[in-house]
C-alpha cells in the first residue's frame, strides 16, 4: 500500500500561472481532503471531496481556487492566476468510506513557491 | 465553531526528560482525536487516534489521554530522544468522515 501519494512535491510558478496539484488517495480511501499550510501557521481544511462530489468547501477561497476528485485518476488542486500569498504548502489527506475510525492518512504535500 | 489550542507554542528539553504536550478545544462534541508529528518541510505523520469513547491510547513511549468534557488531551512522551525533535499537532473531528480542526502545533527540541 503505497499510502496517500501527493505530486509534485515542489512547485515554482510565476505570478498569473496556474498550479495544478495532483492527490491519490490510499488504496480503498473514496474520501480526500485538502489541508493549506501557510508559512508560520497551522493546517487549515479546504475542502473534502468524494469521487465525483464535493462534499464541504468552506475552506475554499471564493476566486481562483477550484478542486474535483473524478470517477477515474486523483484528486486535483487547482490554482488559477496564481499570487505570492498562495505560497504554502498543500497537503492531502484520506480516509475510508464512511468512517474515521482509522483516523487519516496524510500525503508528503506539494510546497508551492510562486515568484 | 471549534477552536484547538496547543500549549505551549515551543518546548526545549534535555535528553532523557519526560515530554509533556497539551491540547484543548473548545467543543466537546468530537467524534475522535488524532496526534500527529510533522518534522520540517515534510508531511504529517499519525501518532496515535483516540476514539471520543476511549481515555486514552498508547503505542511504545507515547501515551494519549483524552478528557472530552473538559476539551482536552495530553500527549506524553516518555524518556525524550534527540529524535523526537520534530512538531507536535494535535487535530479534532467532529464527526465520522469529517474534516479536522487542527491546533497551532508545538515545537519540540530535544538536547542531546
């Protein structure tokens, strides 16, 4: 079991690129999360996602941020025209169906730098 | 809305010293909590998961209490090793499934 699998691991984009950010969930997980860690600061929930379905956004910035987790391939973070305060790192998280009695699993993140 | 506060913010101590890490939160209506170590630009590791039924949870030198009516759990680390250097989070779920509240997080240092 390869665990929760983020890329890429690092990402430099300019100011005004986008940022595509890449999450596979553990084998059997069909729950995703998406953490933001600032600089200096702690995690905070984006957004959950099922396949097909997004389930709570309330973390999600209201403009350029956008997330889908398909019936097929992983989770993906998008970030349109993006700025120097998108900056973070990104994290996923995963967990069984209906359940957290396992707790969740985190993936290594994406650090985003934009310049 | 649930608040999760870690105390204190850093921590140094000399090898060999027992740690002890504190959390509180502010709702107590929490389905489970989890420990987490996270060392420096790498991801997070699960330490140990207490149900909201359970007191505590154990695995080798860690130890997790949990006292949800109050809103608070300690993680302690017993006999500290340099390798314990790392930051301590702890992280609250409402409900099965859920998303998790996540404190500020502290600092560990251990001397050799």
């Amino acid at each position: 079991n390869a665990g929760v699998m983020q890329n890429p691991r690092h990402l430099v984009r300019r100011r005004g690129q986008e940022a595509r950010l890449r999450c596979s969930p553990m084998k059997g997980h069909s729950h995703v999360y998406w953490y933001r860690q600032l600089p200096e600061e702690g995690l905070k929930f984006m957004v959950y996602l099922q396949k097909e379905n997004i389930i709570d956004e309330s973390g999600m910035p209201k403009e350029r941020f956008s997330a889908e987790f398909p019936k097929e391939g992983p989770s993906i973070l998008r970030i349109q025209q993006v700025v120097r305060g998108d900056s973070a790192a990104y994290f996923c998280a995963s967990s069984p169906q209906l359940s957290g009695d396992d707790g969740y699993t985190f993936g290594s993140g994406t650090r985003l730098t934009v310049v | 809305k649930q608040e999760v506060t870690q105390i204190p913010a850093a921590l140094s101590v000399p090898e060999g010293e027992n740690l002890v890490l504190n959390c509180s939160f502010t709702d107590s209506a929490i389905y489970n909590l989890q420990w987490f170590r996270q060392d420096p630009g790498k991801g997070l590791t699960s330490l140990l998961l207490i149900q909201s039924s359970q007191r505590e949870q154990t695995s080798g030198r860690l130890n997790a209490s949990l006292d949800k009516s109050s809103g608070r759990s300690t993680l302690y680390i017993a006999a500290s090793q340099p390798g314990d250097s790392a930051t301590y989070l702890c992280a609250v779920g409402k409900a099965a499934g859920n998303k998790l509240t996540f404190g500020g997080g502290t600092r560990v240092l251990v001397k050799p």
